[in-house]
C-alpha cells in the first residue's frame, strides 16, 4: 500500500479512537465540539478524493481568504439555515446571499443558505485540525459514520479540456444598448453595475475542483472559494473583493472599483497603475462606493476611517482599492452588517433600489449567487467575499460572471473589453 494511502488510513483510524473516547466521556449527543489534530495533506485534494467517491458527500465546501491564513474543508452538515444564523459559542456557519434575495434563484442556492458542517478541516499556518460539530442533537454515531465513508485524497491535475462553444449574454449588441440606457438613467442612477454570463459548453465534463486550483495559482491574493450542496451544480470564485471581515468589535472592509488592464511590460503597467490613480471617471466610480459604505456603517453607529487608496494587482487587471476601517458597537450583528453592505455600489450600484431594480429589469440572465456574499460566521469573527470572478459548473458546462461600472463617460466596447479581461484567466485555463 502506498505511503500516502497507509497514512490517510491511518489518521481515520485515529479519528475513530478520538470519536469514541469522546462518546464515553460526553454520551452520543454532545453539546460542543471535538478538535483532532490530523497530518497535514491538501484540502483540495481531499475534496477531490470525495467528490470522485462511488456515494460523494455534500455539502462539499472549501474556503481560503485571500491573506492565506485559514483554508477549511467542510463536509455533511449538522445544521441548515435559510436565514442568516446568529452563531453562539463553538458554532460556525458557512454560505451565503444571492445578489439579490426577492426574485427567482438558481437550483441548491437559495436566497439565502447557512450550513454548519458536520466536519471541519482547518489548515492554519503548519497546523491542520479537524473540528467535528456537535450541537447536542447530532450524534457521535452519525459523525463515525461520515468519517469512516471518507476517501484519500486525489492529486489535483491540469485542466485538460476543449471549448465547444460560447454565449454570451447580453451579446454585444445588447449590451451596447444596455450601456446607453444605463447613460440616459444618469440623473436616477449616477452609477450601475451591469454584468454578463459567459456559458462555454466543454467537450468533457468540467472538474471544478482542478480548475479552482489552477485559478488559485494564477491569482493567488485573492478569496478561493467552492459551494456544492448537491452533485448537479458547483459555484467556484477566485474574488479579490472582501465584503467585510470582523474580528470581535473590528471591522476590516473596502471599496473596491475601477478597473484597468494589466501593461504588457513593467513600465507600461507602472504607466495603467498610476492612471488608474489619477482617472477622474474611475475615482467618480470608487467614491460612490466608499460613501454608501460609511454612510451605511455610521447608521449603525460604528467609527470609520478610510485609508489611501491602493492598487491591487491581478494576472489580467487591476483595480482601485480603498480600505476602510470600522469599531463597531458591541450589538451590531453580523446580519445587520450583511443587510447593510450587500450588495455595495461595487456590485450593485447607487442608489442601492433603483440600481437593484434596473438590474432586475434589464439583465437578460438570472444572476443568483454571482456577485452575493460568500464566507463564514463564528461569534468571535466572521469574513465574506463577495462573489465575483465566479463560475457555476454542471457536468461539461461552465457559466462565467464578469461587471463594469457604467457611468457618465462610459464607453460599452471598452466595458465590453473589460468583461472579457476579467474572465481571460478562466478561458486561458481551459484553452491551454
């Protein structure tokens, strides 16, 4: 037996024992969590390693910020929401918002959707630990179960794949005459974000979970994320945007918006970075999303600064970022703060309902979870990503998402182009 697989045994085997002496000292249904120190091997991988499994399990759910410092694999759940959960002392809940949450949604992602997992493998820093979730209904045995149906893990491999075909949605056309609709709305609406989904039909079927890793090795400061809750769909993202993170009473958030290509040489790109700086369009476009942000943060009474403003540098694109800053007031919860940010003008556009309403209106597609909020819930801290630089995969068709901020002085075949940089990533995955 290889080395690999002797260890994997292994460590169920040591999972068992640890599951079973819990059992004796807590009885089958306990009230708070077991935390098992395991070897360390790829979360992806052991994903993977489930996902190809004669009876997979789900919900399959793998998360890592973008300042790397906690990857987590979430498999079976113990608790499902479809509201916003209020996490209390060992709970933790992860999912997340549609974009919009009235309205049609897509199949396994509702309006809203919180699972807390039945096992949670955690990798911070060198350590990697298994939290397995008790909440005083589910039972030990139920927990055995689920471990013992659990298989190595699999090498993650290149993305060998051919595209058929593609649509776009608006095409061209359509969206130029969005673009010019969403002008003439100026005095309602200074700012909206319209999107398009790109659906590639692939000659194999798609592993979502080779192409989050080759995503994430591209464009490795970013949030990486994959929701499956049934085998028939899987949403992936590879977002450089954090909607917030809060650590007790801190709140770490930003304004991310404006867009620029990437120089095809250091000085070209050093000469896009600073006009990206100095663009009076794209500064336009950024401030209206710092405004709604403090504005909405001060209406629930936190104090907030704002820091200059960066450039954050990906594999095809840059963007204008502002960081802000927030202490909130010791009973601001977490869904407060999600009903208030989500979607921010970044996504969505301002004024929040007439942006939302146009959107609904005019977009010729369903956006469901592109462009909603992703991430986790604890009572000490909690972080999502919004949505964007998504994919939706079933089988050998894979949906792509892509905005651009439309503005007085927007031009629809250089937002055109935009949309394209912004899933080029994706496309040279599949095409290489």
């Amino acid at each position: 037996m290889p080395a690999a697989e002797q260890n994997f045994k292994s460590m169920i085997n040591f999972i068992n024992e640890q599951l079973q002496q819990f059992a004796k000292q807590q009885g089958d249904k306990p009230s708070f969590n077991l935390v098992i120190p395991v070897a360390k091997f790829n979360l992806l991988a052991l994903l993977k390693g489930q996902s190809l499994a004669g009876t997979p399990i789900y919900p399959a759910i793998y998360w890592q910020d973008k300042e790397q410092q906690q990857t987590i694999a979430c498999l079976g759940l113990i608790e499902e929401s479809n509201i916003i959960p209020q996490p209390t002392e060992q709970a933790c809940y992860f999912g997340g918002l549609a974009f919009q949450q009235q309205g049609a949604q897509w199949p396994d992602f509702p309006a809203t959707r919180f699972i807390r997992p039945a096992l949670e493998f955690k990798q911070s820093k060198q350590k990697l630990t298994l939290t397995c979730h008790f909440n005083g209904l589910h039972s030990i045995q139920e927990t055995l179960l689920l471990v013992n149906r659990l298989q190595k893990p699999q090498a993650l491999t290149a993305v060998n794949n051919n595209i058929l075909s593609r649509c776009d949605l608006p095409n061209q056309q359509q969206w130029a005459d969005l673009v010019e609709l969403a002008i003439e709305y100026k005095a309602l609406l200074p700012k909206v974000v319209l999107s398009r989904e790109t659906e590639l039909i692939c000659q194999n079927k798609v592993n979502h979970l080779d192409l989050l890793a080759q995503w994430q090795q591209a464009n490795p400061n970013s949030f990486h994320f994959s929701l499956q809750f049934s085998e028939k769909h899987a949403f992936i993202s590879c977002s450089p945007e954090r909607l917030f993170s809060r650590e007790k009473q801190k709140l770490k958030t930003e304004a991310l918006a404006g867009t620029i290509n990437r120089g095809r040489n250091e000085r070209e790109d050093e000469f896009l970075l600073q006009s990206l700086l100095t663009d009076k369009k794209i500064d336009r476009e950024n401030y209206l999303v710092q405004e709604f942000i403090i504005s909405n943060l001060m209406q629930l009474k936190a104090q907030v600064s704002c820091e200059n403003a960066q450039v954050m540098q990906l594999q095809n694109v840059q963007h204008l970022c502002v960081p802000i800053n927030a202490t909130l007031n010791a009973q601001t919860t977490d869904a407060s703060l999600l009903h208030k940010l989500h979607p921010t003008p970044a996504v969505g556009g301002c004024p929040k309902h007439p942006a939302l309403q146009f959107i609904n209106d005019k977009e010729p597609y369903l956006r469901g979870w592109y462009a909603g909020a992703v991430g986790y819930l604890r009572a000490d801290k909690s972080d999502f990503s919004v949505a964007i630089r998504s994919a939706l995969i079933a089988d050998n068709k894979i949906k792509l998402f892509a905005g651009a901020g439309i503005v007085t002085g927007s031009i629809a075949a250089q937002e055109w182009q935009e949309l394209d940089n912004k899933i080029h990533t994706i496309l040279d995955i599949l095409s290489d």
